[in-house]
C-alpha cells in the first residue's frame, strides 16, 4: 500500500487527464489547474449555442490561449499531452455537450473537428437531430441524421460522448458506432438510482466495445448524495473498475467551479435549449462535489492510495486510460 507522501509523489509525476469542466473560464480557473497538477481538461464551449454562438466561444478560447500562454495551451494531438506535461502547462481539449452547434449541417463538424473541437456529446438533456436526451419525454433512439453524424466523427477522429444521453439513443449509438463511444461525465445507477445515471447495462456495453466510462464529481447523484466524500468518489471508481475493467475508467469530474448556484448561466444549462421548460432542479438547489476545489486534486491520488490501489491503477485512472482511449479516437 502507497503512503500518503508517495501517493503525492505519483501524483505528481503522472498524466491526469479530467475529460468533463464546464467551470466559469479564466485565469482564476487557469491557475487552479495549475496548482491542481491537471495535465490535461476537456472544456466544454457549447451547449445550447448555435453555430455562430458556437464559433463565438471558440474564437474566446484562441484568445485566451494567447493571453494565458503561461498556464494553458491548445491540445492538437496526443504528443501535445506529453508537451502540456512537460512544460507544466494545463492542455485544453474542447468538447460540446450537444451538437447543436453543427445545426443541420454534417459538413460543419469538420470545421469544428479543424479548430480543435475534438469530443463531442451527441445530445444534451433533450431531443435534437440525432436523437434524444435523458430527460426527453419519448426516447427516439438514434435518428438516421445522428447515425450520419456518428459516421463523420468516427472519420474525423472526434470522440462521441454519450453521458447525458437517453438510454435508448445510447444503447443504439454504442451498437452502431464503427469507433468506441465514451461516457464522459457520469455515475453509475447501481449505486443510486436517477435518470442521468447510467445503467449497468449501459456500462458493460459500452465496455465491450472498448469505450471509456468517466466518473462525475455531482454529489446529488452519489449514494450518499451532498454528504458524498471523496472515499464515496473513489468508490464509484471501483464500481466501473467491476464492470469494465481497470483500462476502461478515468476521471470526469463535471467541474463548475466559479459558478454560483443559482446563477444565470446554471439556470440556462438546465433549461431546454437555455430558455424553455425546466429540465433539471440543478440550476439553483445546492450541489456538493466531493472532489473538492480543481486546486486540491492531487487529495484524489491521497485518496486512491487509502483505499490500496497500486500505483498501476491509480496511473492509469488518472490519466493513461484517456491517453490511450484518446489516440485510438482521434488517430485513423
């Protein structure tokens, strides 16, 4: 069993790779990852945007990779990690958290896949083009457009994320993908039951055709819910650890640091297409994120270690697995 001083140690000297933030960006953010010890963290910057809302958030980020050229920089390629390791910088990779912003238009994930937006979550929490949220009130499954869009991803290397998706659109998209999809933020049911919670069976599919499962950070949806330590964290690891195996499992911790709750912007994620029916509760009640602050996550690795995880494991979790899982996606 790893002490406390060389959990940190390992820590310290590994890849960790956080596949979900939607935290309020800039330098405050920028320099908590800095001191977490983040290699690398997928930022979302759409959605319920639009394609010219979309590109707006884009252009944002080419800007702040300018002016913060100190703390982050833009992830091209898998060498890119090992840069963004070395130089002591945080990577960004930028994902969606719904295809709105390609419209109707197959050809615009391209562009977006050539500006750097290399994961994308095929619905938010409703319908679209491709099929169905997990709040929607009929499931459709993937839409023939959607298995248009999955085919192109597949072909442009950009990841296909699956965590707020209805489980009938999931369960289609994992049978139909010609690459792996990914859960990029979630929890599992088998500990607490909610709809945003992915099955059992949703896991084990996912893991036979090789897709990664991430875990989420949102407290409400853990067994204990807002009581939910960083033990109860690790814990929901080793839950996906049973039923896909420790290569399959990494760290997605849903991050909204520097957004109060309630606040505008919570309020416009949980509402359909930002203005509508009120989808969630979570856009004002009170959210704990066991993880702690992003300046604090090497406590995960103190963690890791107390519950006897070898230094193998906790290597791979923290970042390897994404590593890997990454080049497979985005190298054709």
């Amino acid at each position: 069993m790893l002490s406390e001083d060389e959990a940190r140690q390992l820590y310290r000297e590994s890849i960790h790779i956080d596949s979900l933030n939607i935290s309020n960006w800039g330098p405050e953010i920028f320099q908590a990852w800095r001191k977490g010890g983040i290699t690398v963290v997928s930022c979302t910057c759409g959605l319920w945007e639009d394609f010219k809302g979309t590109i707006a958030n884009i252009v944002q980020w080419k800007k702040w990779y300018e002016e913060y050229s100190d703390l982050i920089m833009e992830i091209t390629s898998i060498e890119d990690i090992y840069t963004a390791k070395k130089l002591n910088k945080t990577g960004v990779i930028l994902n969606f958290q719904n295809t709105s912003g390609i419209e109707d238009q197959l050809d615009y994930l391209r562009v977006f896949r050539d500006l750097n937006v290399r994961q994308m979550q095929l619905t938010y929490n409703t319908q679209n083009y491709s099929g169905a949220g997990y709040t929607e009130l009929r499931d459709s499954g993937l839409t023939g457009f959607g298995r248009e869009v999955v085919d192109h991803m597949a072909v442009l290397g950009i990841v296909c994320d699956l965590s707020h998706v209805g489980h009938q659109t999931t369960m289609d998209t994992i049978e139909y993908a010609r690459k792996p999809p990914c859960f990029s933020h979630v929890l599992p049911s088998g500990m607490k039951e909610s709809g945003r919670n992915k099955t059992d069976e949703e896991i084990r599919a996912l893991g036979a055709k090789g897709g990664m499962v991430a875990a989420s950070n949102f407290g409400p949806h853990m067994k204990k819910g807002n009581d939910s330590t960083i033990d109860d964290y690790v814990e929901v690891l080793e839950y996906f650890i049973d039923l896909v195996g420790e290569d399959l499992v990494g760290i997605g911790s849903d991050a909204s640091e520097g957004h109060a709750r309630p606040s505008p912007f919570l309020e416009w994620c949980n509402k359909d297409k930002g203005y509508a029916r009120k989808m969630t509760e979570w856009g004002s009640a009170p959210v704990v994120k066991p993880l702690g602050k992003l300046a604090d996550r090497e406590e995960l690795a103190v963690a890791m270690a107390r519950r006897g995880w070898t230094a193998e494991r906790m290597r791979k979790v923290l970042g390897l697995n994404w590593l890997n899982y990454y080049q497979r996606i985005w190298e054709n």
